[in-house]
C-alpha cells in the first residue's frame, strides 16, 4: 500500500498521507513518497494548489515510535553508543529536505489538519504555505520535552521568539482554536466545515496563474530563506540526534522497550518520569 496518495482534481492536487492503521505515523518510507507526490505536483502545468491531508482519524501523529523507540536495540534512530553524529544527521537532515520540499513546492500547499498534527506531523504541517484546521483537532511537539528538536525549525518561523518557547519550553498540544488565536495556523473551524472551508480557499487560489503564485512564494520565502532557515534547520537537526543519545533520551528509549511507547509518552507528556534518574517522580522528594 502505498504510504502517500495522489489525486488531481482539475487545477488541485490532493496529497494524502495513507497509513490510517498508524495515524499516519511517519515511517522510512513515507518522507520520500511525500516529497515525490509534491515533485509531481510541480510538474504538471495544469496544477495551481496542491491540498494536503491525511486519512483516517488524523493529520499526521509523528514519527512512528513502535519503529524507533519501542522496538528493542539499535534502529536508524538510534545507535549503539559510541554514536556517530554525522550519521544521524545524513538521515534526518534527508527526512527534513523531503518535509522541505513542500516549502519549497512552486505550487502552494494548503495543509488540512484533522485529529492531530503533533511531533514530527507537526514538522510536516508547518511546513506548508497555509495551515487549516478544525477547531478541535490538536498541534504540538511533545518531544520537547524529551528525544526531539522539531528539524524544520518552523515553530519560530511562525510564532516568533517568546510564543516559539513557551510551545518548545513545555511540549504542550494546543487546540486548532488556540493555534489559530495564536498566529500558527491561518484558521480554525468546525470539524464539519474544514473540507468545505480548505476548498474554497483552494479554488480561489486555483483562478490565479500558475506564474503569479509562484513569483509570490518565492518572494515571501526568501525573505525567511535570508533570515538564516537552512542554518538554523541544521542546528535544530544535529541537536533532534542529541536528544535522542543523550543520557535521558536513552532512559526515554529503555523505558520505550519496557513498558511500550505509549506509557513512556504517556509519562513524558504528564511529567511523571525523571529522565535523569531513569524512574518515576516522587512528588514527595
């Protein structure tokens, strides 16, 4: 099956992310097949607006952890220690230019969030042009708070320096209602009109020349291009590999293997597990 579907319909193309069974959790294969669905966007002539989305019960829930954290010993994640940085880098600096290649689409993207966008899906999300969600539906990066620096760096980009900490400072999800109150996202909406809302501002893009929109976007991107994106992208890369070698992103691993990836997130996100000391917090201490 394949991991992202493409669909064109008349000047849109709609891109789906397609593993619904794992919320659409972010696998080796699935950044490729995003970033060539986009490449094929881009290639057709008759494609305005491209329309982003994902099956299922959510957007995107992050990077798949039964893959990197659950399963027992080393994966492409994670290394035997002693790790080489350079090589942690190579795989999610690549997983970070196929995201990026819908900033840098010609076409615009329209992100439609539903359920949840949160961790790495979060990565994905802001990455495109306009960000719609419904009103319930939930974005964060919960792996601030341990084994994660969110690689393409667009919280920043979006929020600006205090509201970028106080999301990063604390790993908190907030809701398409606040993201919206926020500056995140473009807009919120009841559930029952994200698809209606999404294609209508599709289609009033979808009248505008293919040039126009392409000239905009690379104007508008360039000016965050000269703010320094790409060195802060690589920073933010080295310092997501250090998250997970440091000493607590091996505890979050450890305790990923022995109790399943859900409690460990469950804990991480609730602030119950002293990473440092490897154990569960005694409120008493």
């Amino acid at each position: 099956m394949p991991r992202v579907v493409y669909e064109k319909d008349g000047r849109i193309a709609r891109v789906t992310l397609n593993r619904p069974e794992a919320m659409n959790a972010i696998d080796m294969e699935l950044p490729g097949e995003l970033a060539a669905a986009i490449e094929k966007a881009n290639a057709d002539p008759k494609v305005h607006v491209i329309v982003l989305s994902g099956a299922g019960k959510a957007f995107c829930a992050g990077y798949d952890l039964s893959l990197f954290a659950q399963a027992s010993g080393a994966n492409p994640g994670v290394q035997e220690m002693p790790w080489d940085p350079m090589k942690d880098y190579q795989l999610m600096m690549g997983f970070t230019e196929k995201f990026m290649a819908i900033f840098r689409s010609y076409r615009p993207v329209i992100c439609k969030v539903h359920g949840f966008a949160v961790a790495g899906g979060s990565d994905i999300a802001l990455c495109s042009d306009f960000v719609l969600m419904s009103e319930d539906a939930q974005i964060g990066y919960m792996p601030a708070r341990v084994w994660g620096c969110p690689t393409t760096a667009m919280w920043v980009y979006r929020l600006g320096m205090e509201r970028a900490k106080r999301m990063l400072f604390t790993g908190d999800k907030v809701s398409g209602r606040e993201a919206e109150r926020l500056g995140l996202v473009l807009k919120a909406v009841p559930a029952a009109e994200l698809d209606r809302e999404v294609d209508l501002l599709a289609e009033r893009m979808a009248s505008v020349p293919v040039n126009q929109l392409m000239m905009q976007k690379l104007m508008i991107n360039q000016a965050y291009e000269n703010m320094g994106l790409r060195t802060t992208q690589m920073f933010a890369n080295i310092f997501d590999g250090i998250t997970r070698h440091s000493p607590e992103g091996m505890a979050f691993k450890r305790r990923a293997e022995a109790v399943g990836w859900k409690e460990a997130v469950r804990e991480r996100d609730l602030g119950t597990y002293d990473w440092t000391a490897d154990k569960p917090i005694n409120r008493a201490d």
